[in-house]
C-alpha cells in the first residue's frame, strides 16, 4: 500500500535516513517512495524470470470514512 505523498518526496542518497534534517513527513512520503520503488523493481524481476501470471501494483487506498483521524482537526 502506498500514498499519493510519494509525490512530495525528496529523496537523498547520501542521507536515506534523514539523519541530517528528519521531519516526520518527508520521512513519510520517503518511504512511500521507496515502495513504489520496490514494486517497480519486483515487477521488473518477474518479467525477467517469464513469471507472466503475477500483477505487481503500489496503490493510493485514497480516502475512506472512518474516525480514525476524528481527533487530529
């Protein structure tokens, strides 16, 4: 499951950790990145192995009424 927030990534190499300047978020929409990522190379991988009878998806599960966030406003 991944989130539209990998948009707002900004991914560094050199600080993957975000040891330098960690904030929640961009640490959020970091690893949303990375699994999008993951899939990609996954699906890659089964291409290459003839596996053709596999779908490989990251998805934005998109918004969904519940009160989970009822006290976050």
């Amino acid at each position: 499951m991944a989130s539209a927030a990998y948009y707002f990534s900004k991914l560094t190499l050199d600080d993957l950790q975000l040891e330098k300047d960690y904030a929640s978020y961009p640490a959020y929409s970091n690893s949303k990145y990375m699994q999008v990522l993951s899939c990609k190379e996954l699906a890659r991988r089964l291409e290459l192995d003839g596996v053709m009878n596999v779908k490989v998806v990251s998805l934005h599960p998109g918004t969904v009424r519940t009160e989970v966030n009822a006290n976050m406003f």
